[in-house]
C-alpha cells in the first residue's frame, strides 16, 4: 500500500477501449525524500507463469493487430498503413522520444520480453 503522505499531488482519468475495456492512466508526483521508488513503464505482454489472469486480459483485450500485411483489411488500416503507427520498435528502456511522446521499453524475444499467439480467422499469428 501507498503512503499517501509521499505523494504531492495526483491525477488520473478512466477510458474505455473500443470493446469496453476500462483503463486508467496515473500521474503520482512522488515526494522526492520518499522511499517509494516508481517503476519504470513498458509496454510488453506479462509473463504467464508469473501472472496468468493479467497475461489473458492484456492478449485477449489489449494487444493490437494483427494488422498491416497479415491482416491488410484491419479497421485500423488506411492507406495501406497503421493509422495507429503499430508495432512500434523493440526499445531497451523506456525514454522521451524526439516528438514528445514517450517510447516505452519493450524488449524483443532476445533481449527477454514475450511473444504471443493471435488467432485471425481460424489462422495462429505468433
């Protein structure tokens, strides 16, 4: 649990996915003698083995796509590209990209983040 005397201010807002899926951004200003340290932010799929109820909400409501060559008639596409810019690139840690939005860590396969399975009609996407 939080102390809520480390924290200077908060924000946050609730938005709804396209399915329904509720979600929530967070803004903590953390006091800087405190000892919570935040974690740092990534956009990579959660490990099965350790949390198997996140790993089936996050596959089977959060991830994008398949889209692009796989799957050229995703709603997303236009123009023959993703209008939502996916899949970004395999980034180390996370940091501020050059146009002010972040580019948040997601390792590749090598470097130990996780891959998943999509199904599109009928047809296994890793």
């Amino acid at each position: 649990m939080v102390d809520l005397g480390s924290v200077d201010a908060w924000l946050y807002n609730i938005e709804f996915q396209k399915r329904g899926l509720p979600h929530a951004h967070f803004l903590l200003l953390i006091s800087r003698d405190s000892k919570i340290h935040p974690c740092m932010i990534s956009a990579e799929i959660p490990d099965r083995n350790q949390d198997p109820e996140l790993f089936t909400i996050v596959t089977s409501h959060i991830v994008h796509g398949p889209c692009g060559a796989l799957n050229p008639n995703a709603p997303c596409m236009k123009d023959g590209k993703c209008s939502k810019q996916l899949p970004k690139p395999f980034v180390k840690d996370t940091e501020m990209g050059t146009d002010s939005y972040p580019k948040y860590q997601r390792k590749d396969v090598q470097s130990g983040g996780k891959c998943t399975v999509i199904k599109l009609a009928g047809q296994n996407i890793p």
